[in-house]
C-alpha cells in the first residue's frame, strides 16, 4: 500500500515531546487565512475535525487529517511532515518550543497515483478506530 504521509525524525521527535506534555493529539492540514498551509496540532480532546476532512494517516500514532477542499489540490502528492526552526502557527501546539511543523511534498508517479485512486481514502466521518476523535455532524 503507499503511503499518503509521512514525517521525518525531527517530525517524531517534536510529537514525542508533545504527546509527553498535551496527550493525545490530531493533527489538521488547512488552507485557511490563519495558517496558511502548515499542518497545525491539536489536543485530540479539544478539536472537531470536519466529517468531510480527509485521513491521511498517522504520526506516531496521531491522526493526520486535510481538509477536503485543500486535498483536491494535494492528492496527487505524498505530503511529508517536517519541523524547522521558527514559530508555529498560532493556534498549533509547538508554538511554544521555537519549532513548527511544514508541509513537504513529493508528487506521485502515475503508476502510484492510478493506485490511490482505486484505494481513496476515508472521510473523519468514516474513520471508527481512533480514542477520543471528535468530528462535526
């Protein structure tokens, strides 16, 4: 199966520090004003995601979600989550720690990009698995 997401040492690093600190966490992938377009952290327990957000997969056992809109524009990318010097969006949970999370993509082949589109991914509203998720409606 390929892979969707994935994150880097730095990107595991800062989630073990902050799952340390926050518990369980989401992570959101937006194209609103106030983020642009980084990935921004959350408490699980404190943030709803959209029922027709995208999952993506999971860093280090966070859920990694975009939103609907933004992933018609990112599906035919493998999105790579990394962390670089700087702060955080303002919302997001490492701004605090001089770090923030960025977006990283790498386009897909078309061999791989014709296979995720017969395996699509799920809907917030379809995903069961994950303690704690919240979602609208």
């Amino acid at each position: 199966m390929i892979e969707r997401l994935s994150f880097t040492q730095d990107t595991e690093d800062l989630v073990n520090e902050l799952t340390e600190i926050h518990g369980d966490l989401v992570f959101h992938q937006s194209g609103g004003c106030c983020d642009g377009s980084a990935p921004m952290c959350f408490p699980r327990d404190e943030f709803k995601v959209g029922s027709r957000d995208i999952y993506l997969g999971e860093i280090k056992g966070q859920p990694f979600f975009i939103a609907h809109d933004q992933y018609a524009y990112w599906e035919h990318t493998k999105l790579i989550i990394d962390v670089v010097p700087g702060r955080g969006g303002m919302f997001s949970l490492e701004g605090p720690t001089g770090k923030r999370f960025l977006t990283r993509s790498k386009v897909f082949s078309d061999d791989e990009y014709k296979e995720l589109r017969n395996n699509p991914p799920l809907n917030a509203s379809e995903v069961s698995n994950i303690e704690g998720l919240k979602t609208t409606s």
